[in-house]
C-alpha cells in the first residue's frame, strides 16, 4: 500500500517553508533585513531556538546572509543570476542592448496579459498605486524619482503574473537595468517632451491592466518599448554625429 506513517513536522520546518515561499514568490527581496529574532518569533508564534534553528538552515542554504551587529538578511541571491564575465560582455556591446529590449517586449507583453487574468484585485492596486507615485514624481525636475518607480512599475506587472521563474528572472534583468548595463536609463527622462510620452505610455497600461483588457495591455506594453528602442537608436545617431562634430571642429580651429 502506498501509505506511510504520518510525522509531525518540526516548528523550525514550518519557519522554513514559510520564509522559503516568502522569497520565492518575491514578497521578501533580496538585501531586505528580517525582523528582530523577538518580533519574528511572536509573529510566527514559534519559540527563539525554532526559529533559529529554520534561519541557520536558510543561512546554509545561502537564502539569508547574517551581518554582524545589523541583523538577518535575505541574500543577494539574484546577482548570480549572470556571470559578472558576460555582466560585462553585456556592457560593451550594442545587440546585447537591443536583443535585451526585444526580450523584454516578448516577456513583459505575456506578463501582461497573464496580469489582466490572473491578477488578484490587490495585484492591480499595487500597480496602480506605482503608477500614481509615477506621476506625482513627474511633476519633480529631477527626473531620478520618476526613473527608478519605471522599474518597480514594470516589476509589478511580472508580479501579478504569477509566474515565479519569469518573477525572478525578469528581476535580476531589472537589476542589471538599474546598474546601467544596458543602457543609461537617464537618457529616457532627459527631455520634457519625453518624459510626457513615457508617462502617457504607463498610462495607457496601466488604464488596460485595470480595464483586464489582455490585448491592450499587450499592445501599450510593445508600443512603449519600440519607443524605448527607437529612443535609444536615435540618440546612438545623435552621439555618432557629435563626435564627428567636434573632429570638424577641431580640424577648422587646430585645436
């Protein structure tokens, strides 16, 4: 028969899986501190050596990393994700700019219509409310603000996919996003007028993610990063022209 007996599980057992799911599903990020060992314990109403028996288990594991005098850490587990060798092979070559671009396209429009089913009604508000900080960041002159919620908007529609490979794949992307690898997302908010569209265009996505319209949330998703592309062809030309600007320029004036 293909029964066996039942066991108890351990307390320390339930800790890990429940610190395992948290991460997993991306609700716990990395470089995030846990809690006091006190606060933990009374939240999860476990005893102190339960609880640190699951955190020594995930500190093995290398899920949580401890610092000393500052606490208990989710790891920086998704900085593996790329060699640091092809990190900076990324870097120096222009396709990988424009093939991580078209990746995106793909990848983001399914996560949009996967968000527009399979949404909770808490996951559309999570990307509703980003997109209100988006715009009250607009009104700033200094378009930083307004750059980096760019990214926790687009992350937030993989979250409410609910996919958890594309979650943590597309995160260690936007990772890479954020440290400039591909391309220097100030370039995007540099200019007014641009700085309008990309508003207008997380409006229009985040009006069809709200909607549930799957087609249009796809369609407003590809729209904005062929207008990413575009911008970035074009200010590819702009800089080619400078450089050759200022050769003439030193050639007319001997300098």
């Amino acid at each position: 028969m293909p029964f066996e007996p039942v066991q108890q599980e351990k307390l320390s057992q339930g800790v890990i899986r429940q610190i395992e799911g948290l991460i997993l599903r991306g609700i716990l990020r990395p470089g995030e501190r846990l809690p006091s060992e006190r606060e933990l314990s009374e939240r999860m109403g476990v005893s102190r050596p339960s609880l640190r028996e699951a955190l020594a288990d995930l500190q093995e594991r290398g899920l949580l990393s401890s610092r000393a005098g500052a606490g208990v850490y989710v790891a920086e587990v998704l900085g593996s994700a790329f060699a640091p060798a092809l990190v900076t092979l990324f870097a120096t070559h222009d396709e990988a700019v424009f093939d991580y671009i078209s990746f995106r396209r793909d990848m983001e429009g399914l996560a949009a219509e996967r968000a527009t089913r399979l949404g909770t009604d808490s996951d559309l508000r999570v990307i509703d409310a980003i997109f209100r900080k988006m715009e009250t960041a607009h009104q700033k002159r200094n378009p930083a603000d307004e750059a980096s919620l760019d990214a926790d908007f687009h992350l937030s529609i993989i979250e409410a996919s609910h996919n958890i490979i594309m979650l943590h794949m597309m995160r260690s992307m936007y990772e890479l996003l954020r440290e400039g690898v591909f391309y220097n997302r100030s370039i995007m908010f540099k200019q007014r007028t641009t700085r309008d569209t990309l508003l207008d265009q997380h409006r229009a996505i985040n009006s069809a993610l709200q909607a549930r319209d799957p087609d249009k949330a796809k369609e407003a998703v590809h729209a904005h990063l062929r207008f990413v592309e575009e911008a970035l062809l074009n200010q590819q030309k702009a800089d080619a022209n400078e450089a050759y600007a200022r050769k003439r320029y030193e050639h007319e004036t001997g300098r």
